[in-house]
C-alpha cells in the first residue's frame, strides 16, 4: 500500500494511492496515521477496509496538495554521515558508531510545500534521505528482528542550515529543525512494495541539474543495524521517523559550496517512492 495523506496544512485527510494511480480519501476508515493507527495493526485493519472500500471511496483530485505521509510523530532521528563519501566531502571522518540527531517534529510538511529559508539564513542546504517509518514500538531490539518493527518507507529531504548546525556552538539540532525543513513524501510505501531497501538509487536536482544521485546500497550502517541501535538508546514508538542519512552532493560539499536562494527549484526521489518537489521563498 501507498499511503498519503491530502488537504490543507494542519487538517489533512488520510487517503492512499492505488496501483491504478488513482488518489482515493480513506477517511472513512476512521483514522488518521499517527501513533495509534501503527501501533493498534492499523496497517492490516486498513488493506482489509481498503480490499472492501477502495472502489467506491471518494476520488481526490491530483491538484489537491500532498501533506507530510504521516501526521507528527513523537520524534524524527537522523543519522548524520552515513556514506561514506559524504563524510569525506564535509571533511570529517567515518563514523565508527552511527551518529544520532534529533530534528523538531514541526519541522515536518507536505512534499511539494514551499521550503522556508529561516530568518537570517546565508547556509541552507539540502539532502535527500530514505526515511524509515516504525510501525511497532522498539526497544533493545536485535538486527535479526528488526524488520518486523517498520511500517513503511518515504522520501525525505533533510533540510540543513549549515551555519546555524556548524557554527553556532553545541549541537547539529539548530540547523535542522527549521519550519519547513522536514518535506516528507510524496507516499509511505509498505515494505512489501520496495522489497530490499538497500539497493534503491536516489537522487536530488537543484534548478534542473543533478547534485546528488546514488544508491541506498552505499549506506554505512543499514536500517536493521540502524533500528537495533536506535533503540538501545531510546524507545522507537510506531510512527516515528529514522531518516537514514544522505549520499554525497550537498551544497556544503562543493567548493566553493553552494547554498541556496529565493526561487530555487528542488526535485528529488528515490526508487520506488515517488518524487518531490520544493520551491524555495525567503522567511517573511
Ligand atoms: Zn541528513
């Protein structure tokens, strides 16, 4: 299943997007994907009213906006460095252990939403990540087990203002939490539709030229070991985000970099879900 969720900003629908590639509003399953819609088997509950439902529930029209896949989260984990080759672009070295930050849950919008350039910002960024979404809480789980706790997969972009995350003392959470910074979507596809994800190409363009463009297979730690270690520090609650971390071509990387401005055009996807799109417009 491909779920989506649709309408204006705070008050969007839950809908799916069929194999036909018809939009359709779910609403009447009754829930909202957020904690308890994963926790509570909702994934199941909903492909059986979908297997009931699906042909005759309401069309949503192509032009109605895309909110974020999910509704907030208890959290968003980032893995930061976790390829090799974009540790070496931002001059540091290969994580021995997989480095943890947090991004702020209001961060989080629609995949085609404007992304904001924070107030006083010369260093906005962008990487494209798979993000991993939890579908069972977890806690101190194994590699082996680790699979079982996750619901789904999504596209996301993990906007970074590299001044406020590098140069302004203390930890990397500053530059990634902005409003706007958590474009995540277009759809959370179900694991039985991407089969291994650690063999999809992603890629990231910036006013049509391609700045990123590689494969999930170049991941330093991959989701099992992610989850496994994740949730030795922490509880994973269905609904949260581990976004895995993003493959070389940030802006920081080029030299001299290249930040973003006003009017910039970002288009990113990975294999197997979907693409997106975020124009860039100035704090006001
Ligand atoms: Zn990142």
């Amino acid at each position: 299943m491909k779920l989506i969720r649709f309408g204006n900003p705070n008050q969007e629908k839950p809908g799916l997007l069929l194999t036909d590639g018809r939009r359709i509003d779910v609403s009447g399953f009754g829930s909202d994907y957020d904690e308890a819609f994963f926790g509570g088997d909702g994934l199941e509950r909903l492909k059986a009213w979908a297997a009931a439902n699906a042909t005759t529930a309401p069309t949503v029209d192509a032009s109605v906006r895309l909110g974020p896949c999910i509704a907030r989260p208890s959290k968003i984990v980032c893995i930061g460095l976790n390829y090799a080759d974009h540790a070496k672009e931002s001059g540091m070295d290969i994580p021995k252990e997989p480095i943890l930050f947090f991004k702020a849950t209001s961060s989080l919008v629609g995949p085609n939403d404007n992304v904001v350039i924070p107030r006083g910002s010369e260093k906005t960024d962008w990487e494209v990540e798979l993000a991993v979404i939890i579908g069972k809480k977890a806690s101190y789980v194994s590699e082996a087990s680790a699979l079982s706790h996750v619901a789904g997969y999504a596209l996301h972009n993990d906007y970074s203002e590299r001044a406020f995350q590098l140069e302004r003392g203390g930890q990397w959470v500053k530059g990634k939490s902005c409003d706007t910074f958590a474009p995540l979507g277009p759809y959370l596809a179900t694991p039985d539709e991407i089969g291994d994800p650690h063999k999809l190409n992603l890629w990231l363009k910036v006013n049509g030229i391609t700045r990123q463009n590689s494969s999930t297979a170049q991941l330093i730690f991959n989701v099992p070991q992610l989850i496994s270690y994740v949730s030795s520090f922490m509880s994973l609650l269905p609904g949260d985000v581990i976004s895995t971390g993003t493959p070389p071509g940030v802006g920081l990387g080029f030299k001299p970099p290249i930040f973003m401005k006003p009017g910039d055009v970002v288009e990113l996807g990975i294999e197997g879900l979907g693409e997106s799109r975020q124009v860039a417009v100035a704090w006001s």
